[in-house]
C-alpha cells in the first residue's frame, strides 16, 4: 500500500484551502 499519495493528496487540499 502506498501511504504517500494519501499524504500528497492531503498537502494538496491543505496548500489549496489555505490559497483560496
């Protein structure tokens, strides 16, 4: 199982909510 495409995921929406 490959965890860091979750944690990519998860950076992805933290950095676009704080952009938006």
């Amino acid at each position: 199982c490959n965890g860091i495409e979750e944690v990519a995921a998860i950076i992805r929406d933290k950095q676009v909510e704080e952009t938006l």
